[in-house]
C-alpha cells in the first residue's frame, strides 16, 4: 500500500467541493433572472437548496426575485433561510433587513443591520441602510409628534401642544412642518404665560427663577431664589404656606447636590415640622445626616420611612432605604466596638 498523505486544505476543498447538480440549477435560475421570469427562477433556486441548503447563493438569489415580484413576506424567510446557511454571508443580512423594511417592520431592520455589521463594519450597503432607517425612524417619530401638538391644539391644550413641539425640534429644528405648527402655537402660549405670570406674586415668581436654575444645573443661583421666596413668605406669615414647603424642598435639593448637608437638614426639617411624612425629605435628610457622621439620626429617618405602606413609599425609595438600613446599621456596629474596644 502506498500512503498519499493529503494536505488539509485540498481535503476541506474536496468536501467542500459544490454539488454539480444544485450548481446547474443555480445556473438555470439565473437565466430565468435575467430573462425577469421571476417565479420561475425562484422554482430552480428552491430546487437547487434541496440538493444543497447550505449555500448561502441560492437562498440570496431567491430573496432577490420575490423581491422583485413584491412578496416580502417571502423575501424575508429566504434572507433568514441565507443566514442560517452562513452567518458570514453579508449579502444575507442585507435581503433580510430590505424585506423588513418594506413591512415596515423597522426595529427588526436595524437590529439584522446591526447583526451584519457586526460580521463586516465596513460593509458600505448595510452602513448606509442603517444611515436611511436611523432618519427614516426620526422622521416618524416627527410627524408623530406634529400630529399630537395639532390634536392638543384642536382641544385647547396650548401648554401639552407647546411642549409635544419642544420634544419635535429636539429631533428635527429645522422641519417646516415644526415651524409652521410652532407659528400657531407659540403666540397663544407666551399670552398665557404673560397672563399667569402677570399674576405672581413676588414670592413665586422667585420660585420659579430658582426652578429654571436648578434645571440648568446653577445649584447656587437657584438657592439665591429660593432664598429671596422664602424671605418674603416668612415676611408675610406664609412661612408654613405650600409655596413655601416648595421652596425648602428644592432649596434642600441645591443644597444635597452642593455638598451643603447642614442646610439640607435644615430646609428638610422646616418641611417635616409641616409634613410629617414626606417621603422625600425624609430620605434627603437621612442621606444629609449620614453625610455629617449621625448615622443614629439617619437610621431614625430611615426607619420612619420603612414603617410606611409601600404604596405611599414606592419601589424605588424602599430599596434606596433598605440600602441604607443595612449600611448604617453596619457602620453603627463597627462604632459600638470601637466605643467599647
């Protein structure tokens, strides 16, 4: 016997080697193809995955002709039937992600876009069709927005119409139909605005100074505001008014975000004199009172919380106090030992 000793490569080609017969098939369907005979083409595609699934080609080809005659339902399986025969077959994606684009189907569109892109980044049709979907889904998402501000114009609700438009140009400023919209909207917004405001006391017009502040993040400017507010409401006896309770509790909000735990327990307990229940103060002063080392005053507030019916708490503030609990409890522990130690 003489031993032939066959290089790996040569033997992964022999296996490897394309069915002759599906080979032909694929030849036919192509001439069909060119010829626009569409179904036909598809009947020798189908033919030759039955002889062959695992040649990505045929299953690609097919896609291409139902794309052509309209059946994306079709299209769409052919593209999955394409990736399942090779996942590296980028050609594949891209029939998949065109069917789903034409059902509409857009999240599943840039999700299978995605999955290409992750087999070849730099595949420049995949690239730009992500492009197109990206805008296409932003352009929806405007008109969406259009409609809404129109129907709560319709109905009178100048102030959820001036916002819809707000969260409209965020995405698109420049869109016509934004600005045209914006046109009828904004002269009745400002009256109403002028009109409220008109209205305002000295006291809530500082208030609301301090709330644009905070939005922007001047956490020192907003407390001036809150500040002069609640100057003048103490002035007058309103000491104790909501407005005024309003005040603390964003003053205390500045105060945490600025590191200022004293006067975060002050304004938290100029509000809890009032309220005192206030889930919200009540966390915020715990949180202060551990940030200046009184972990006994912070588990007090804790546990005042913990003791209340979870709907009035909430999911979140219950596991932000449970947190907590069991941090101070810990750092109180490790305090006792140190006392008696």
């Amino acid at each position: 016997h003489i031993h032939v000793h066959v290089p790996l490569n040569t033997y992964k080609a022999i296996h490897t080697m394309p069915h002759a017969g599906a080979e032909a098939l694929k030849g036919e369907g192509n001439a069909f193809f060119k010829a626009g005979s569409y179904q036909e083409a598809i009947d020798k595609y189908l033919a030759a995955t039955k002889l062959d699934p695992s040649v990505p080609a045929y299953w690609s080809n097919m896609a291409a002709c139902y794309e052509k005659l309209g059946k994306y339902e079709e299209m769409a399986e052919a593209g999955r039937s394409c990736i399942k025969a090779d996942r590296t077959f980028v050609k594949g994606y891209f029939r998949l992600a065109t069917a789903q684009k034409a059902l509409n189907d857009l999240e599943g569109c840039v999700k299978t876009l995605e999955s290409g892109l992750a087999v070849q980044s730099s595949n420049a049709d995949l690239k730009q069709m992500k492009k197109d979907l990206i805008e296409l889904q932003r352009a929806e998402q405007v008109a969406a927005y259009c409609t809404k501000a129109n129907e709560q114009l319709q109905n009178g609700d100048v102030v959820g119409a001036y916002k819809t438009l707000d969260l409209a140009s965020r995405l698109d400023a420049g869109n016509p139909d934004i600005q045209a919209l914006t046109k009828r909207v904004k002269p009745k917004y400002d009256a109403m605005e002028a009109k409220r405001k008109a209205n305002l006391t000295g006291p809530e017009i500082a208030k609301e100074k301090g709330d644009d502040a905070y939005k922007q993040a001047q956490f020192e400017t907003a407390v001036e505001f809150y500040t002069k507010a609640l100057d003048a409401l103490k002035k007058s006896g309103q000491g104790q008014s909501e407005l005024a309770l309003k005040a603390y509790a964003n003053r205390a909000a500045c105060y945490k975000q600025i590191s200022n735990f004293d006067g975060t327990i002050s304004d938290c307990t100029a509000v809890l004199e009032v309220e005192p229940d206030n889930v919200k103060a009540l966390i915020r002063r715990a949180q202060a009172f551990e940030g200046v080392e009184r972990y006994r005053f912070a588990l007090q507030d804790v546990k005042t919380v913990l003791a209340m019916p979870f709907q009035k708490v909430g999911k979140t503030n219950l596991d932000l106090c449970n947190g907590m609990q069991h941090r101070l409890h810990r750092t109180v522990a490790q305090l006792k030992s140190m006392d008696s130690a």
